[in-house]
C-alpha cells in the first residue's frame, strides 16, 4: 500500500471541520539556544489535547451507516481512547475501550468524560486481546488499531501538512515516535508536500525500538519499556515501520533527563503545557543542536494531557 | 490628572513594537462551563511572562538620553522587578531593583537573566523604601513605580486595547486586581475604546483592599496579605484607586481554593501556564458565572510566571 498526495488531501478535507487548526508558535529564546529558527505545531491545543485526535477522527468519519449502529473498539490506556471516545460521540456512535486494571483514575474518567464505554481487563497482552475480541464479537463493534492503520496514519500526516502550509521552506521536521503513527504520517506529509523537508524522530532510550528496528533492518518488538513518556511504550507496526525505514531521516535517542530537562524548558518558557512524548522531540532537537544550526525546524508538539497531581518536577 | 484617548493611543504606538500582540485564545469547555462567549487575552505569553513588561517599557522608553546614563530604579519582588530589569538592557540602561533579602532564588535569577542589579534589604517596608531611597542618591537612577504612575497604568492598558481591537462588543472584561496597574489602564481602555464593556475585577479574600477601599470609598492599605497570589498583596496607590473608583463596575472576592481550582482548569482545559494572580480572574468569572450568561467576556489572563517547584498542586 502506498498513501500517495490525494489520499492525504482527501484526509485533510474529511477531518478539518472536526478538528482544530493547531497554532504554530515561536520562542525568540529556544531560537537562541538551538540558533536555529524553529516552530512548534501546537497539537496540545488540539482537541481532547493530542494529535490522536486526527487519525481516530479519519476512521470514525468513514464508518458505513450500518456500521454506526455497532460503534467501535480498541485498546488503549492513553491519548488514543480518548480520542476514538471523542470521535464517536461526535459522529453519534459508541466507542468501546479496553484498559488495563492498573491505568489511573485519571484516565478513564477522562475516556468517560467523552462517553467511552471502558472495558477493563488484566494489565497484559494476553487479556488485553481476549477482552477485545469478545467485545468485538458481542456487540460487532469494529476494532480500530491506535497506529497501525493506514487510516490512522493519513490522519496523523495533517498536523505536518498544515505546519508545511504555514511555513512552506522548512529543512527539518521532528516528531517523537511511539508506535509510529506520527512519525509515518509526517514523513509522508513531507514526501509529498515539502520534498526537500528532512523529518527526523526523537525516542526515549528506555523504549527504543524504533532506532533498533532501524539498525537491524527489521520490526524489533518493544519488551519492558522504561520511560516518563507513557505516549511511546507501544512497538513499531507492520504498517508504520516500512513508511519510517523508507522516509524518515534518522531517530535520536534521548535520556529521561533530557526529557524532563525539554518539558520543564517549553513549560518555563513557553507557558504551554506539554506531555513527556511531546518533550521527546524537543529533547531530541536539542541533544543535536548544532546539526540544525541556521535551519528552519518545525517541531511537532504531540499533545499535552499530563497528570498535574503526578508531575517529574 | 486624566488620561485621554490619545495618551492610550501613543503610548501603544510608543510601546508596540517592542511588546507581543498576545494571541486572544477560547476553550468551546470553558465556554460551556460559563455559558458565554470567553475570549482570553495570554499576556502569560508576553516578553517575560507577564502584562507587567508593557508598563515597564513605556516609562523605560520615555527616558531622555541623559537619564539613560543613570538608569531606573524600583521595590518589587514580582514581575515588575523582570520586566523593569529586561525594558532596561533593551533600551541600554541599567536597572536597580531592590528585593527583600528573603525572595526567592528563582526570582533574583530571573532577574539577574534579565541583567538587573539586586540590591538585598531585610524584609519589610522601612528597609525597602530606605534601600531604594539609598541606591537612588548613589547612583542617579530614576525612581519607578511598579503600578502607582501614570505612565505604567496606561501601558498596563494597552492589553485590553489590543483585546477590544480583536472583539469590539465585549460586555465585560475581567482582570485581577493587586496595585490597580492594569485594572486602571483596562478600565480607562474599555471607557475610550468601548464604552459599553463593563470592567470586573478579582481579588483575593486574603488582600481584599481593593474591595474594601471601594467599599469605604478611601484607601485601605493592605496589611498581612495572605494569599497564594503574589503578585496581588500589593495595596491600591493613590493613582490607581481614583480610577478604578470611577471604571470599575465591581470588584469580586476569592477564596484561595477558588483560584487554584480555576488555575487548574486553564492549565488543564487550554494546556497554558498560568500563575495564580491570573487565575483570580477566573475564579472571579467562575463564582458569579450566571452573571455572564449569553455575554461576550474578555479575561486578561496577566501572567505566566510560576515555580514549578512549588505549585499547589
């Protein structure tokens, strides 16, 4: 399957009346550190506070009428139950979630604040499976994968298309990579709408592995991810990973410190409010910065639904 | 002394282009929550983070070049003492801002980033005044008051001038109150610039001299402030308190857990930083929400300046 220039147009126009056009902003600050020129597409702002936002849209929006009666499904503990949950009331239909026992109170009050049906079931994969082919089965809702969906991928790329709309000479754009569905999308974006844009991903070094799928030239499973930045404990995809090994210029990998150290310098100088993901691609954008020295750099900041009872500073 | 349309008009064109036009920002929730129309003008994204850099610059920039050789003077511990301390290294003079001995670091390093000269007193009036008085005769600066000068009131008003630019039927603008600084100027701006905009403020229960001055109809000097909202423990000087006693429609009281509650749903719901002088404002739209019902209300959200070692919650 390859996702050519209309499909993602066709996306684009689907979703941009559901979906906000996210600001792009700048600080002179960050400008001097990094010497560079550098924009950040504020996805925090987005709806529900996340990219996801994009992609869960695209799928729902396509449901057949028939389909509509029947909802959706997936499994998610993060920004992606949120998002379908979101979508589906939007578009009048039900979303069921299937979360693990142990995700936190704050989570499935705010999947339930957007109407999502939570299914909870034991904190592994095994269970996690089971439980959502028998929802599947008993109600014929249809199973959505968070990334790993050519659909989810396309809506993804329009947070890129529109920073590429904004700022058409950008060299670079970087993204954190989780399970691949931003990454894929941007690159995309890029390849079809700014050719001569270089896109490149941070990721968490206690999760790497993407950078390791990469290196060996093959999917490298994610087993026991150790990072701040819940958003990228997931795996590369069999749909994700060939978009990346193809279009994507390199993965950097970051420390949890460097993580930390980004979040805490957008909050502090920004004044915006961003998760430990989006942080990842900041960190990453920092950790080179002389590679993007005089660039113009566009900076996918990915969402901003953080726990402020539970911050790392 | 009266300060006409055109004073307002000068000093923004004077101050505009050193200062961010601040982005005017919405939250569909928030709007639902009040069942209005808010419209929140981010001076927590202003040069240094906060209102407070636009009065700063328009005394700062009426220097006459001899001044400027001695350079400007001030007591604060907040965010006049940055954004006094940033105005002055833009214009090529030095700032002198005196701080009690017991501020905290983070302040003084703000300060000192910004290239202003701290000079330590011990923590009360008395040294403050006999400090400042002390540098003053030294070193030939230029005394500036934080919010008690005419000068500083109508740079403090030019948010809201930029806000009724971008919305001209506002029925309400809500700021916080501390010295009167920017609740004069907004006060003065809306009566210029859009006659039937009504002007609130907030204040907290724990410094409620605004409301009490109001209420006696002379000043009522703050005495043992107790609030989590530094920047408003400041009393009402004779400048600001005439104004504000002729504007303002009403000013509303807040108990401390209203503003942090109302913090947190900004920082939560519009994924910005606010600090919690800011969120007085809030709170005070929140606790007379019916009020506002069906009306178009502007918020000056003042600042963004937080220790993110020490928030409350």
């Amino acid at each position: 399957m390859r996702i050519n220039k209309k499909d993602l147009l066709d996306t684009h126009t689907r979703i941009k009346p559901h979906i906000h056009n996210t600001p792009v902003l700048s600080s002179s600050l960050i400008n001097e550190i990094v010497d560079a020129q550098l924009f950040f597409k504020c996805e925090n702002f987005q709806k529900m506070g996340a990219f996801k936002m994009r992609g869960a849209l695209n799928t729902v929006l396509q449901l057949s009428d028939e389909q509509k009666k029947f909802g959706v499904a997936t499994h998610s503990s993060g920004n992606f139950a949120q998002a379908l949950a979101l979508s589906a009331k939007l578009q009048g239909t039900k979303a069921y979630i299937v979360m693990p026992k142990n995700a936190s109170d704050i989570k499935k009050k705010a999947v339930k604040a957007y109407g999502g049906q939570i299914i909870e079931c034991e904190a592994n994969l095994d269970a996690r499976e089971t439980s959502l082919n028998k929802i599947v089965d008993e109600t014929g809702a249809k199973f959505l994968h968070p990334y790993n969906d050519y659909q989810v991928i396309q809506g993804q790329g329009t947070a890129a298309m529109e920073l590429i709309e904004e700022h058409a000479d950008l060299d670079y754009i970087i993204t954190p990579v989780g399970g691949g569905g931003l990454l894929a999308g941007t690159a995309l974006a890029a390849y079809h709408f700014s050719p001569k844009t270089k896109v490149v991903a941070g990721e968490p070094l206690g999760a790497d592995d993407a950078w390791q799928s990469l290196e060996k030239g093959e999917l490298v499973p994610q087993t026991n991810p150790q990072t701040i930045a819940e958003g990228l404990r997931t795996s590369l995809g069999d749909k994700t990973f060939p978009i990346i090994r193809e279009y994507v210029e390199k993965i950097v990998r970051v420390e949890e410190d460097e993580i930390v150290k980004a979040m805490r310098l957008i909050w502090e100088r920004m004044k915006i409010i961003i998760e430990p993901s989006s942080a990842v691609a900041v960190a990453a954008l920092l950790k080179e910065k002389k590679k993007y020295k005089g660039k113009k750099v566009g900076i996918i900041l990915s969402g901003g639904n953080v726990d402020l009872d539970n911050l790392p500073f």
